[in-house]
C-alpha cells in the first residue's frame, strides 16, 4: 500500500453520557472500531480497491449489533426495520442506492448489486428486495435484527411519542425493557435523544482511487417509510476523485435539505478549499443553520483524512499503511 493510501470509519455521533460509559463499554467499542478498520485496511494493503475496503469495513459495522445498521438497526414504529444504504466510486461516480429494505443481511451490498447489476442508482422497499432475492443476496428473519435494547428503546419512544435518532442508555431502560446480558449488545453510552446512528467509511487505494459508503437503521419510532440522507447521494454518501470521498452521520433532514456533502465537494472543486477548510465550514458553519447536527468522515485524493463534528462526540477510526489503527468516541480525541 502507498504512502497515501488509507481508510477512515465512522459509527454514529451524539452527545456522549460519561457517566454511563464503563471501561468495559468504552473498550468494546475502541476494540470493535480498530478491528474493522484494521479489516478495510487489509483489502488496501493486498492493492485491494477503495471500493472493497469500504464495502468490507460497512459490512462489519452492519454485523456488529453496537452499531445502529444491519442487524443493530433500530424499530420503526410498526415494529419494523426499515434500512437504507448507499456506495459510490470516486473513479467512475457511479453509485447504488437502498432504501427501505427489510430483511436483508447486508444493506451495502444491497446498494453495490443496485450498482453494479441495475441501470439505477435507488431502489426502495420490495422492489428492491425482489431484484436483491434473484441476485442471491442473503436475508435474515426478522428475528436476527431483534435485541432487546432496541425493543426497550422503542417502547419508550412510543410511551414518549417522540422519535429516537439511536441507542436508549443504561440509565433509560429500567422502565422499559430488563437490559440483555449479552456483553456483545449492551447499551451505548450516548444519550439517546443526541445519537446519530449511521455507519460509513472512505477510503483511497494504491491506485488513487477514492470510494464512500454509508449505510443506517434510521430512527427509533419513525414513521414506516421515513428515509434519511443516507442513500441520498450528495448529502450522506459522495465519492469523488477530483475532491474526496464522505461520509455522514447526523440530523437526516438537514444533511439532505443543505446537501451537506456535496457543498463540500463543491468548496474544493470550484473555490479551491482544502477537504479540512471546506468540511469545517460545512459542519461547524452551514448545518446549525439547518439545525443539524453530526459529523462527516473525509479523505481526499492526496489521503488527508477529516472526522470532524459538531456533538460532544462520534465513533471513529481511521489507519494509514505502516501504521497502528486510530480509533476515538470524544471531542477531546480529536
């Protein structure tokens, strides 16, 4: 792998609970984040292309039930999960879309067949499911997304009638839901009502190529049918090889009402920012006045990475060749 080739990961931002995070809790976390960026990593240090690194390292986090995608997805309100996803290569800026999907195991891959195997960029709903089923992507039943942290935190939702953006925190579950005693799921130290839960990565291979992924569960208790900045190219997944390749995690509407990763893109394209000058702008600057909020993760075609976000924290790792992977969850980690 060359000097510049190098991967970066987020899992969700939010305002971070000190007081409920456990040594324990933080380590599982640092070590499940070194552990899939040092996986994306690998695919670029055997000359593995960015595209593949970001499919591998998503496909990790949609695996790990800490993270709000895949099987930690969150309920709808109809006691559903509902996923969307996106992937786009910053080479040919082509791009696969999901939105929607129940049931299928690994929604970026669903968003790379769409790519790769349609004419389209976004499929939605059952559509999409029946064109994912004939081109053999594994499904799961409904009882492989189930954990009781999610159940509880619906429960509270709707006893609140309000809209969770992620994980429900120690402290909330006592009235809701007796917590799990799997170690593997336990509740993330976030305050629920402040955590963005989305995953993603970028990365820039051997060959200078850029690619971005992103994939979520939503939001606790949204409406059935409700979809995000995710598979909204330009707003919660861009990959461009004249600028960089993004990724979002945050207040959905106002990623997609401001096309938060696009503006940036555009900063360095046509004013000739910088990815750290045109990213602060962007998330420090232009989103509160969308009042949004989160992060976005960035690498440029030089390998300059950026993780900047404007809550009191977010998930993220990051690893270049010949280097130990990074991983951090506060605003001091920076």
């Amino acid at each position: 792998m060359g000097a510049r080739a190098a991967i970066a990961i987020h899992g969700g931002a939010g305002t971070i609970l000190r007081s409920s995070l456990t040594t324990e809790q933080e380590a599982r976390y640092l070590d499940a984040l070194q552990s899939i960026v040092s996986a994306g990593s690998e695919v670029l240090a055997q000359g593995g292309s960015a595209l593949d690194a970001v499919s591998v390292a998503v496909s990790l986090l949609e695996d790990c039930p800490l993270f709000n995608a895949g099987k930690g997805s969150v309920f709808t309100n109809a006691g559903t999960i509902e996923m969307d996803a996106a992937i786009m290569d910053g080479k040919t800026r082509r791009a696969g879309a999901v939105a929607g999907v129940q049931h299928v195991r690994n929604p970026i891959q669903a968003a790379r067949t769409v790519m790769e195997h349609s004419p389209h960029v976004l499929m939605m709903g059952k559509g999409a499911e029946e064109f994912l089923r004939r081109h053999g992507l594994p499904f799961e039943e409904p009882a492989y997304f189930y954990t009781e942290e999610r159940h509880a935190q619906l429960q509270r939702a709707r006893q609140e009638s309000g809209v969770l953006l992620d994980h429900d925190a120690a402290n909330l579950l006592g009235t809701a839901a007796k917590p799990t005693t799997d170690p593997a799921i336990a509740p993330a130290p976030l305050d629920p009502d402040k955590k963005f839960g989305t995953v993603g990565a970028v990365a820039l291979d051997l060959q200078g190529n850029l690619a971005a992924a992103t994939s979520t569960g939503g939001m606790t208790n949204k409406l059935p049918g409700r979809v995000g900045d995710t598979p909204i190219l330009g707003a919660g997944c861009y990959a461009d090889n004249q600028t960089a390749a993004l990724s979002a995690t945050g207040t959905g509407e106002a990623f997609m009402r401001s096309l938060a990763l696009h503006d940036i893109a555009a900063q360095m394209q046509y004013l000739g920012y910088g990815l750290e000058k045109a990213a602060h702008i962007v998330v420090m600057d232009k989103l509160p006045l969308y009042e949004g909020q989160g992060g976005i993760i960035g690498i440029d075609k030089l390998g300059n990475i950026v993780l900047p976000f404007n809550t009191e924290g977010m998930y993220r790792a990051w690893q270049r060749f010949g280097e130990s992977p990074f991983a951090a969850i506060y605003s001091s980690n920076k």
